[in-house]
C-alpha cells in the first residue's frame, strides 16, 4: 500500500427514518399469505393501519 487508507465502514450513515420504516414494511408485506389481498393493497399504499405514524 503506497498510500495507506482509513478503514470505510458500510455503516457511516445510519438508517434514516424513512429507511427503517420501508425496511419494515417489506417485512410486513413479505409476510402476508397470498390470499391477505386486502392487507397486501394496504402496505403497498404505504399506511396500513397498524402501522400509522404515532
């Protein structure tokens, strides 16, 4: 190494908020059955009701 570096961390910027909620509605959405079409058109919209900002 010629010109030694500083370790970069994937992990620099923390998961903003919006981020984590996204993450958690994949997660919901990942598990709905596939007959859950009512559940399934609520995540997607983006706001299901068990999961409004509080």
């Amino acid at each position: 190494m010629k010109h030694p570096a500083a370790y970069v961390s994937g992990y620099e910027n923390p998961p903003t908020e919006e981020q984590n909620r996204a993450k958690q509605l994949c997660w919901e959405y990942n598990r709905t059955a596939p007959n859950e079409q009512e559940k399934r058109r609520s995540i997607l919209q983006g706001d299901p009701p068990h999961y409004r900002k509080r």
